[in-house]
C-alpha cells in the first residue's frame, strides 16, 4: 500500500480551472500538442450542442 501521508493536492475554483490545467499537464507530458486539445476541445462543444439540440428532449 501506497503512503498518501505526503501527497500533494490541487484544489480549484471550479472545473473549467482543473480541465484547463490537466491539458497543460497532457502538452508538458508530451501526450498531446495544444492544438490537437483545442480542436478537441471545439468539436466537443459542437457534438454535446447537436445531441441537446436534437436528442435530448423533454419527456412527457
């Protein structure tokens, strides 16, 4: 078992902070380049607009 007595943590003031730092932390690593996250990141946004635009209706 792991020893978390020193671990150190983050705390934000909301999740757009935490998601905006865990891309840095994906381009500091050498994972991903920043454009690769931003274009993610807008073709996401227009996905999640298009299913709530079109899928996601009221039940009656």
């Amino acid at each position: 078992m792991t020893d978390t007595s020193d671990a150190r943590l983050r705390q934000f003031a909301n999740f757009a902070q935490m998601a905006e730092e865990h891309k840095e932390v994906r381009i500091w690593g050498g994972i991903h380049f920043r454009n690769s996250l931003e274009v993610g990141d807008e073709m996401s946004r227009k996905v999640a607009d298009h299913l709530l635009a079109n899928y996601m209706k009221p039940m009656r």
